[in-house]
C-alpha cells in the first residue's frame, strides 16, 4: 500500500467485508435464539421452490435472462452516472443563472443591489416632505 487509493480501497474491502459477516451473524445469532432455528427459512426456500416448479419454465427463464443481463445493467449504469451528473450540475447551474438574471424583485437581489436602502432613503424623503409644514419649514418637535 503506497498510495492514499490503495489505502483506502484495502480499507473500504475490510469494511464491507465486517459488514456482510456482521449482518450474516446478526441473522444466524436471531435464529439460533428461536424455539425452532431455521425452521421460517427453510420453510421460505421450500415456498420459493415450489412456487418456481409450479411456474414452469415460462416465467423461470425470463427470470435466469434478467439474471444473465445483470451485468450488462451494471455497465450501463456505471455509463451513465456521468452523464446523470452532469445534467444534475447544469440544472442546479441554469436554475441560479435564471434566478439571477430574471427581471423579478426578490429580497436577496434587492439586498445586494443596494436597492432596499434606497428604498429606506425615499421613505426618509417621503417622511420628512410630510413634517413640513405649510411655510416650507421643518418641524423641529
């Protein structure tokens, strides 16, 4: 292990390994506490069986195909989580771009735009034409 990658990958393969035998013997330790350990189990598998054998091979091989194609579903997938990304990334991007650059008011734009202190300041304006009083003086209560 010389590199980070490699490290990580030793690492990651450890991981998932102790997860599956965890979870493995969390099943097997819950069945062995049953009055009857394995007995759903197996009772499940001989359901699964059965139902399979009364199928036929009609449903039974388009069943083994998809199995088959799971690769190939794999690789396709694998092809296009770039491609899901990077519409992903320009959705979010285009959705910003639109946001900032529609004509509509909203308050963040209007913060940095400097637009609600000019508000505030006409409505100074405005407030201090109304203490006026009818000579053209200000009231200085």
């Amino acid at each position: 292990m010389h590199t980070l990658f490699d490290f990580m990958s030793s690492v990651n393969v450890v991981q998932y390994g102790l997860s599956l035998l965890f979870i493995v013997g969390f099943i097997v330790f819950c069945e062995v506490l049953k009055p009857k350990p394995f007995a759903g189990l197996v009772k499940a598998v001989t359901e699964d069986i059965g139902f399979i054998r009364a199928q036929g091979t009609a449903r039974f091989v388009p069943l083994l195909r998809n199995i088959a194609m799971a690769p190939f579903y794999a690789i396709i997938y694998v092809l296009f989580v770039p491609v899901l990304f990077v519409q992903g990334i320009t959705e979010a991007l285009g959705r910003s771009v639109g946001t900032v650059t529609s004509a509509g008011w909203s308050p963040v734009r209007a913060y940095f735009t400097g637009r609600k202190r000019a508000k505030k300041a006409k409505r100074a304006e405005k407030t201090e034409e109304a203490n006026q009083d009818t000579t053209g003086h200000t009231n200085q209560d």
